[in-house]
C-alpha cells in the first residue's frame, strides 16, 4: 500500500494503473465499520482502490468540532490495508490549501441551503464541495463511493459533479448500523453511555416514522410530530426532523413517493445526523 502525502505522490501512484478502473473513497479517517462498507464496495468493483484522509478545516462551522475531531492515522492505515486499498492520500492542509488559496466550489439552491446548510451555515458544503471537487480532481477516479448516512452531501455532490461535467461515477453505499442501530459515526466515541443509549431515539424515531408511513400516515406533519415525541421522550430537542424531497430537498407535505426522512439533533455536545427513505415503491 502505498501512503501519497502530495497531489504529485498521488498521480504518480496512479499513473500506471489507469488501464483499469480506479475507486475512490474520500473520508475523515477515525475509520471504522460504515467507511469498511464503501472499500469493500470499492474492493469488488475497481481495480484499484484510492482512500483519501482528510480532515477538512473548511467544513467545520464550528473549531472546538474540528479540535475534538478524532485523528487517528496509524489506525486508519492498519484498517485500509487489510481492506485492500491501494494507495492512501493523506494530505496535510497546505497541500490542499496552499497560500493564496481562493477559489470556492459553492452549490447553491435548497440542496445546499436547508438542513445541513442551514444548521451549519454556507460555508460548510463550500467546504465540502471545494474539498471534493480537488479529490476528484487529483486521482480522477471512475468511482467515488459516498455513504447514504450523509444524503445531503451527496445530493451536493451529484449536483456538482453534473454541473462541472465532471468524468466520475457516484457509488452511493447504504448506512452502515451498530446491532443495536446507531448508525456509525466517527463522532459516536464521543458519547458518553448514558448519551449512546440515549441516541438511539434517532433511528427509533426513524423506523417509527417509516412503519407509520407504511400504516398509511401520508401526512408529513404528524408523520414530523410522532418522530420529535420519540426524540423528546428520550430528552433530545432535535435540530430539524425533516421530510424532503430525496434529489431536491424541497420540503414535502404528503407522502406520495419516496421521501428522504432526515433528523439532526445533539446528544450531549455531539452532533449527530441519520436519515432514510420512505414511501418508495
Ligand atoms: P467521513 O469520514 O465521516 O467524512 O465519511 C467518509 C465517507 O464515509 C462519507 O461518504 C460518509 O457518508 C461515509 N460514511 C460515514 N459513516 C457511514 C456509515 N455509518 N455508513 C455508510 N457510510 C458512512
């Protein structure tokens, strides 16, 4: 495996191995099972697999999330080896940033407004979007694989690589989940026990809100209204449980198709987020 700290290590690596197709995998690091799912993905379908390491400072809205953030790197590179990646490219930030940087990638519309980016603010998917438009474009893969856990990224990220004709195909991998149903976040080993039991409301309320949708309950306000008394009735006041529309994030008053359910809401002082479809076929 090899470890690329440059853009110009990275292209390198790949130079010769572009007759087959080349996966790519962008993550934060503090890997654990759900990022494993996108590499097994990317293991089956690419002849060769990138992961890229990163964590980004111009996504986060807020310092102390970016200080606490986990980093774990010899971990991380023990975890991509045995699932078969290739090449590794883990920058440090001057790599990416370098001075005088100051080009933005900015999606705008409700993709990239509502939600997410009402929460935490415009420049977090500027962030995002900036970030990813440069992974792409420094290992030009044929695949990115992206996890469903974070659907409004990759709503972003669908309507960026469309719009800049960008020569990548999106890999969209289902939410990975503990036993119990928490779904994996690197942000998770913050919790404390008390706290982990606690967020297990979230997909509680998801799955209550998906068997009620099932039930019949086409009403996206009481659908809204039976998902937050799950979430308060475990002492979460969530940021927004919102039921949108899956490509364009509009809000959506009646199920009457496939619905992208998303919830946000701090456990604790960690933030986490989930989300899943009802109402599809
Ligand atoms: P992160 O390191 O959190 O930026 O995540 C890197 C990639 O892994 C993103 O595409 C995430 O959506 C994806 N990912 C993170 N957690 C999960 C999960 N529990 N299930 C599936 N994909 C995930």
């Amino acid at each position: 495996m090899i470890v690329a700290r440059t853009v110009a290590e990275l292209r390198a690596a790949l130079r010769d191995r572009r007759d087959g197709a080349i996966g790519l995998v962008p993550t934060m690091g503090a890997l654990h099972e759900g990022h494993a799912t996108l590499l097994r993905a990317a293991r089956q379908a690419d002849d060769t697999v990138v992961m890229s390491i990163f964590v980004n400072p111009t996504q986060f809205n807020e310092q102390s999330d970016l200080a606490a953030y986990p980093r774990t790197e010899e971990a991380d590179l023990a975890l991509a080896q045995a699932a078969g990646v290739d090449v590794v490219f883990a920058p440090d930030a001057a790599e990416v940033y370098p001075p005088g940087f100051a080009t933005t990638v900015s999606v705008t519309g409700p993709i990239a407004e509502t939600l997410e980016g009402a929460e935490r603010g415009r420049a977090h998917f500027d962030g995002v979007a900036t970030v990813v438009t440069k992974l792409l474009l420094a290992a030009l893969p044929d695949h990115a694989y992206f996890g469903a856990k974070d659907a409004q990224q990759v709503a972003v990220i669908r309507r960026l690589v469309a719009d800049l004709g960008l020569p990548v195909s999106l890999v969209v991998c289902p939410t990975s989940r503990d036993d119990d149903g928490l779904a994996r976040s690197s942000r998770n080993t913050r919790l404390s026990p008390d706290e982990r039991a606690r967020a297990l409301a979230i997909p509680r309320a998801l799955q209550e809100m998906t068997d009620a949708a099932a039930a019949g309950i086409v009403d996206a306000e009481a659908l809204r209204a039976r998902g937050t008394a799950t979430l308060e009735a475990s002492g979460i006041r969530p940021e927004y449980v919102a039921l949108v529309d899956p490509e364009t994030f509009a809000p959506v008053a009646e199920i009457a198709g496939p619905v992208l359910v998303a919830i946000a809401a701090r456990v604790g002082a960690t933030r986490l987020i989930d989300n899943t479809v009802i109402g599809g076929a």
